[in-house]
C-alpha cells in the first residue's frame, strides 16, 4: 500500500491556529480536543487519501476531481493529491462558500 507523503501549506497552518484560539476562548479542553482530531485526520491522509469525496463545489469550480475534503464537526479540512504526496491547501468552517481564491493567500 502507498504511503503518502502529508504536507501543509503555511495558510492552512494558520487556519487551523485561528480556528483553535476561537474555540480556546469559550472552552481551552474543547479546543485541544479539535486540534488533536484534525490532527489525527489529517495524519490518516498518509494512508488512501482517495477515500475521502471530491468538493461538492468542484464542477461549480472547474476544479475536477483536483480537491477533496475531509470533514470534522463544522470544518472542512481542504487538500490535494499529487503524486506521492497530499497537500492541505486549507482549514475553515464549513459555513463558508469555497472560493478557490483562499488557496492563493
């Protein structure tokens, strides 16, 4: 079975840091407890990240089958493959409308 290398963009980093200080305001063992599943997501990308769904917004995008998420609670972890590797492009609340335009910040 092939191992994907797991990479994560500096946006993505900061995505997940703002979103665990908003949570850490109301409850820091809540916000720990997020950090430490989107973690555990995202370290189960090394292994058949193709299980997880293409973008619902994907054709609206012209994106094809180039993003997939994974989804914990209220957020959606946004990545890409490429050969041997996995990219995590971005990390936000699933309110949100996708705008591929938040992948170039």
């Amino acid at each position: 079975m092939q191992k994907y290398c797991v990479e994560i963009t500096k946006i993505a980093e900061s995505d997940i840091q703002e979103i665990f200080e908003y949570i850490a305001r109301d409850s820091q063992s809540a916000a720990i407890g997020w950090i430490e599943e989107i973690e555990r997501q995202i370290d189960s990308l090394e292994t058949f990240p193709l299980r997880c769904p293409i973008i619902p917004e994907a054709q609206e995008l012209g994106s094809g089958d180039k993003y997939r998420h994974i989804l914990y609670g209220n957020y959606r972890t946004i990545f890409t493959i490429y050969a041997s590797g996995v990219m995590i492009m971005r990390v936000f609340h699933g309110a949100k409308l996708l705008d591929l335009r938040l992948f170039a910040k």
